[in-house]
C-alpha cells in the first residue's frame, strides 16, 4: 500500500551507469519486479483512501496506450484534427453531463480544453482575469503588483502558486475567512474587496471550491458570485475531486451557482475514472482566454489557423506540445456510459456516508466537518498524538493507507473513498483497522 | 500523412449526446478505425519530416503503458518513492550520455526533473531567473515591470509565452538580433543589458538556443555565457530537439559552453524516442528553483519530505500532480543502450546531410541556412510562390509531409529527418517528389 522504502533505497539498487549496449525487454520487466514495484505507493489498490483519489480503469488506460501508440501532436488543430475535435465534442458532452451551463458548450462563446491538472487550470483562469482586469496590459507590460486576487483558507495551495507563477504575488492572494463548515464567508470577501479597492488595488479574481482538498468543504458559488458580479471579477470554480458528483443530478445543488462562473474544472483522473493526467476545464469567454495565451510564430502558421474555422488548443494553456488525451476520456464515458458512472460515484457516496456514520455512533471518534460526499474527515478524541499513532500504524500495516489534515488547529484523519475497485468490505476492513489501531493506544480501557 | 479531414468533419460524425449505457469495446475500436483514424496526421510514419520530430519506439510505448497502469501519482517523494528516485537517477544517466557538466547531477547542487514539455521548462528557468534578480521578491509582492529578459529573434515562441506568464510582459522581452547563420549576437546582447541597466532596469535572464525551431542555429553559448556572468544573469539552455544530439560525442561542440549555464533542457519525446511528453530539464542551482515553486500544505506534509533527505518533485515544475514519466525514458536508454541511440541519430544526421548535398548540387533549389545536424532549411529558387505550391502539392499528396518558415522574409521549407522509422528509402523518395513538384511548376523549363 504505501511504500516502506527508505530515501536511497531504490537508487542505490540501480546502476550507476547506464547500459552501452540495449537490453533484453525481459530484463526490463525483472527489474520492475525487483527493484520498482518495492518503491510503489499503490494509489490503485481498493485500499487507498489518502489524499484525493487518483484512479483509473481498463478502458482509460487502454485508451491511453492508443494515444501513445499515434504519437499525435496536438499543438495545433492542423496537426491532427481528430485530436482537437474529439476533445471538443467530449468536453461538450461533460456540459451535459454535470449538467454545467451551457455558456461552455462550444457552440457558444466558451468552450472547454483538457489540462494537465488542475493547478494548471488554474493558472489559466488566473492569468485570463489578470489579462482582462488590466485591459489586457500584463502581458505586455508586465505586472505592476497591483492587481490583487481572492481564495479563501481552504483554498488548494496551487491557487498560492498561481499567484507566485503569474507575477501577482501571494501578498496580492488574499485568504478570505470561512464559516464554521470551512466555506468562504461572501461577507468577509466582499468587505475585503472594497478595502482594496479603495486603497486603488486592481480586484481581478475570485477561486471558489466544490470540496476542498482538506476537508470537502463547499463555498457557496451563488453567493460569491453576486459579488463577483458587482465588483467584475472572474469567477473560477475549482471542482477538481468533487465535480465529478455532477454527473448525480442529485449532487449537483452542491455547485449550485456554477452558471455563474467564468471558469470551471474538474479532474476525471480523480474520481471518474481516468487515468492520469485529464483535467477539464471550461471558460465562458474563450476570447479571454486565447487573447490571454496566443503566440502564432510563422513556423506555426496554417491555412486551418488563419481562416479561424478550427480551435488550435495551443492557446488554451501553458504548454505548446500536448498528447491526445481525449482517447482515454471518451473510452471511459462510452465503456460505461451516463449510468455506469453514476452508478459507481453513488455507490462511493454511500460506502463513505456508511463509514461517515460509524464515526457518529462511536464514542472514541468524532467528525471533524460535514461529509457531503466521498470523504470523511475524523478524529479519535484522544488528541492529536493519538490520531498520529493510529495514522502512523494504519499505514506502516500495509492494510490501508490514509493521509491527515489540521481544522480548527486539530489534527485530522482523511479517508476518501473513490478508488475505482473499493467495495463495501474494504471499507469495513478499514474502519475494523481503525478501531483496532485506536484500542490499542495506551489510553484506551 | 498529413490528415485532409475538414474543419468539423470529425465531430460530425460522432453522436451529439454521451451514451446512457456502457458500450462494448469492439464498437469503440471500430470508431477509432473509421472515425478517428482519417483525422489523424501520421506524426509516426517514417515520412512525417515537418516541424521537428515526436518520435517514439515499442520500448518507450510500454513504458508508458506500465505508467498509466500502475497509475502512481509522483507529487512527493513519499507518494511512491520510486517514481521520484527513478527520475533523479535516470536524469543522473543523461547527464553523463549527453557530456553536460556535473553540477546538474543530484550529487551536486543541482540535479534534473522530467517536465511535460520545453515550454514548461523554460517558464520554470524564467520564473527561477526573476526570483534571483529580484531577491526572491516577486513571488511575495508581485513583478514590478522592471525586470528584463533576453532571447534572440530567432528563440522559440514560448519564451514569448513565459514572459507573459510570468508578469515580466513582452515589453521586457528583448529579441536580440542574429547574426548571418541566425544565431545570437553576443555583442548586441551585452548592448542592450548595459542599455537596459542604464535605465534602471533589472536584467535576469537570458535564453540561448541549441538548435532553434525556424531553422537549427546555434547560439554561441559560451559567448553570451561571458556576458550572463559579467551581469549576474541566468542563463538558459534550449536543445528542445537537438540536444539529443550530444549523446554523439562528435556533435557535442555545438553547445559548447552548457557547462556555464543555470538551466538546461532538451526533448526525448522529440528525438529521443521517448513518446510524449517527456521534457528533461537541469538546473545548476536546485534551491533556487525550488525556493521559486515550492508551497507546503499541511495536507501534503510527511517525515520524509521535513526530513530534507528526499526530493519532493511538485516543487521542481508548475503542476502539482505527475506521473510517472521516467518508466518510459529508462525504458528507452536500456532497450537502445547509449550505444544503439547513437547509431539511430548518427543515421538520421547522415541521411539530412545527404539531403542537403543533393540540394546543394540542385540548380533549381538552394540552402536557407546551414545544416548542422537533422534539418534542412531549403528553397526553390523561383520565390515564395513557386516554394507554397510545391509544399501544399506534396502535403496534400499523403506522400511525405513537411512545413515552412520565413528566413531573410522569405518563404523557407524545412524538412527535418527524425522520426523513428525513417530510412534511407523515405528521404530519397522525399527528394524525388520535391523534384517532381518542381518540375511541375509553370516557370518550369
């Protein structure tokens, strides 16, 4: 489960030099054997429930090997458009499906891209309302320090380097309240607006969250974006683990003002069953964004290009150079349709609401913030070193592993469920581990 | 070869909506066959010589496979140790194949990453040079439009798109002029920082080329290094494709001077075998980069990662997430050995140079540029015209496929030998239907 490898370990058993003369294939595969699979954390055993999911399935990666087997490049619409239209149509499709606005469909005046992750994503989203708060002058320019943008403290760090990256600077970041659920405090972000705002700052851009990484909280979408909407600010939603709950019409009210946004993504290498990387990410104003990003050297220049009949995603994101990702993502949404995926995300929901309620009904553990879907956030009473012994035992077990995080100063156990093979009983077994781990503690009867 | 699919044929002939129910996976295949195949320009067949080379080979295919299989996520060195120690022992390996000098290995200050792609890789260096000049300020208050950077009028376009990215802004993007083989003029770089610096400008960087995209010219690195150290600038190396190259000892003069750079990156994806995305990128200073990207929540804090005895990777590159890309280049280096990847690239530099004798013994065609290694920059001597009409006839013949440029203002095609499988047979057969195109021209005697 996690690795047990000791910094070094796997290096010192490699060669110093590598081979002049090539190699049997079976050699390769022995090594694998021997010396990586050792140093592998399996983030794809139905055991893993730390950090975010980053799972996978057969037809992801089948659909992934097709995409390395072309070797298409699709920097450009030209250089293979099979790559830049399934993309579109699949991303199309996904408005659809999470039932997201119909202002990122394509045939509007938004349209979506995959990205690598979502930091990147981000990234995107922040430089388009940097770009568009100042006229489009940063690019050309420079940063002046400022243009200032708005997370809250339960923010995705990646939003921090974002800001580091775009030459806005995280003393520009600034890290609105949250209420007592962990959500961003519309009030506090609005009054710290106006601040800067009169102290002749340029407000560019608000991130609001559909489940943090921490603890799943959601911001209240609606409600910032009213704010975004007085003060013109981009609003960006980072639905990143949690988006992928939208394809359940039921789950969909926890991203309710989404149609709000100028910009939303969501990771299928997360929780729907994509291998990674595959982040999709959907602006409403694709002008803002390709105006943000376009560079057109001559060596580039088409005839597909010049005519503006096509999409040239080179324009929609930090890289030039991108594979065909789109393969991976359109075999997993046909291998098992609209309602094969629903079926597995509702059967996560509710192994997690089934743990969600053990932790309620047991006395030496509590939760430590609401579960609206697939993680589970909780603690043994005992305090922090306690919660630390019975994380630091669990994992060294080989039976599961889990990762923690701190609110409210406290340390936290996270178990998220959404690896693609994880059942009922892997459940069971995991909380069966956790409350024999926690027996044991010197404090227990 | 180059795809002759219409704008928006492909997505026509997909459904407008997602399937409700799970397909089998022969129907999938069958529309991968008949629908998505036409769309595809043919970046693998041994007669693609356009832009520069995505090569890739079985052994790096299956490497990726196994990556997308065992679905690790490399963020940190504690999330599978063996993704991170594989990578920084591999890149170790290059550094030696490729002659560049030892403070880019892990045992010095410096060591190597896998980036998706040179663009990320110089936006990394350009960041990490900006935090330098501005004493690690601008991360915190955000650039202040002072800062400068350097590249030649032939440097690749994402350094135009760093410096947007970063807030330096293209205003502080200096394109130095080249001298008559297009390569950097040292002199006119030093003029323009003194300039630079006269008006209270802060100089951080400077970007040299081994091999640019336009047409393979060489900056004189070890000349503009001088400069880079009389100023205190970062200097960084781009052999996004030609740094392949060096793993021939006779090829490595041409970037002469590397052992003075801060950073330095090249492509396996493109010549090296290694199927995208597989940038690998160097720099002599670790801590400077590091202290540029890093950002540590509490929910991704581990003992390995405080104990300072690891590498946690997500604070070498822009992403977060990554997966485990070293697979498939070790792969490579074992199934070719040093010695077989010299023989591939030794041929396909023997081949172009074959190609550019016949050019040049050619009454009708001349060189563009001079030839020192796998492109060809070339032109029939009846102008543009007579040089788009003989490109668009042979692209869209399905023959062979290859792009243009502008040298001197004039229309330039290139061909590049560099795909995998290219052999004597397809370059002679290139040239042949060049000839033919030409002779088909009507100013044709």
């Amino acid at each position: 489960m996690l690795s047990q490898a000791k910094p070094g370990e796997i290096r010192s058993s490699l060669p110093a030099n590598p081979p002049a003369h090539g190699e049997p294939f079976d050699a390769l595969l022995k090594d694998v054997e021997k010396l990586i699979l050792p140093g592998i954390t399996h983030w794809q055993s139905p055991n893993f429930f730390a950090y975010f999911p980053c799972n996978a399935s057969g037809p992801g990666i089948l659909g992934d090997l097709l995409s390395s087997g072309l070797g298409v490049q699709g920097m450009l619409w030209s250089t293979s458009p099979a790559c830049t239209e399934l993309e579109t149509h699949v991303l199309d499709w996904l408005v659809t499906m999470l039932g997201l606005p119909e202002k990122f469909l394509s045939s509007s005046a938004g349209g979506g891209v995959i990205q690598d992750t979502a930091s990147s994503a981000a990234l995107c989203a922040l430089l388009a309302a940097r770009e568009r708060a100042t006229n489009y002058s940063s690019n050309k320019k420079g940063c002046d320090g400022r243009v200032v943008a708005y997370v809250s403290t339960q923010t995705h760090s990646s939003l921090q380097k974002a800001a580091m990256i775009a030459g806005i600077g995280v003393d520009n970041l600034r890290s609105i309240d949250v209420d007592e659920n962990f959500a961003m405090r519309p009030d506090a972000l609005a009054s710290q607006i106006e601040a800067d705002k009169r102290a002749g700052l340029v407000p560019c851009f608000v991130c609001t969250t559909v489940g943090t990484t921490s603890s799943n909280a959601m911001d209240p979408i609606a409600d910032v974006a009213q704010v975004c909407r007085q003060h013109n600010l981009w609003l960006h939603v980072d639905a990143a683990m949690s988006g992928t709950a939208a394809i359940c019409p039921e789950f969909r009210h926890l991203q309710n003002g989404v149609e709000l946004a100028d910009s939303y993504n969501f990771n299928p290498h997360k929780w729907m069953f994509t291998n990674f990387d595959c982040n999709c990410f959907w602006v409403a104003d694709r002008k803002a964004l390709i105006q943000t990003l376009s560079i057109l050297p001559e060596y580039l220049r088409n005839q597909a290009t010049e005519s503006g009949a096509v999409i040239d995603y080179r324009d929609w994101h930090i890289q030039l150079g991108r594979r065909f990702r789109s393969l991976k993502l359109w075999f997993v949404i046909r291998h098992y349709g609209v309602e094969g995926l629903q079926h597995h995300i509702r059967r996560h929901v509710e192994l997690a609401q089934q743990f969600a309620a053990w932790v309620r009904n047991d006395e030496n553990f509590e939760l430590a913030a609401p579960t609206p879907l697939n993680l589970i956030c909780f603690r043994h009473k005992a305090g922090d070193a306690a919660n630390q012994t019975i994380m630091d035992r669990l994992n060294s077990s080989g039976d599961l592993f889990l990762t923690h995080t701190k609110l409210n100063g406290k340390l936290t156990l996270r178990l998220c469920v959404g690896q693609t093979n994880t059942q009922a009983k892997h459940v069971e077994r995991a909380w069966q581990r956790i409350r024999e781990e926690a027996n044991k503690l010197p404090s227990a009867a």
